[in-house]
C-alpha cells in the first residue's frame, strides 16, 4: 500500500463514488496518479467500479471499509507495492 491509498479510500467513504478527477479536485492525488491507485486498489478488492462496465468511477467495497476499520490487516491483501 502507499501512503496515497488511505486517503482514497477515506475519501471514497465519505464522499461516496468518486472519478480520479474528483480526487484531484479533492487534493488527493493528480487524476493519473489516482488512476493508477484505482486499478491497484481494485486488483484488491478494496474498490471497485460503482457502475459495473463502467470505467472511472469507483466505490469502496466491504473489504474497504473493513481495512480502514482496522478490521482487516494489508497483509492479508497479498499487497506487494
């Protein structure tokens, strides 16, 4: 996980469906570096598209809100960055 990812998923859980552009907007990190956090974050499981088929805007999952509950540790996750 990087440092970048906590934020994501916290803005996600307050914010509710987010695009990379939102969270650049929101200071969390420029669109394409959100992007590519997404994908990581959605490889997973921690996000996923919130309109299935649909790329760019994201929700966080259970498994999401569980790790930012402390309810579920990263390494768990197999996370290798």
């Amino acid at each position: 996980m990087r440092p970048v990812d906590e934020a994501i998923l916290e803005h996600l859980r307050s914010e509710g469906n987010l695009t990379p552009d939102a969270l650049e907007k929101l200071d969390v990190a420029v669109a394409n570096y959100a992007s590519n956090r997404l994908t990581k974050l959605r490889e997973y499981g921690l996000v996923e598209r919130a309109v299935p088929g649909v790329r760019g805007l994201y929700r966080i999952t259970d498994t999401g809100e569980a790790f930012l509950d402390e309810e579920l540790d990263a390494s768990e996750l197999d996370i290798d960055d």
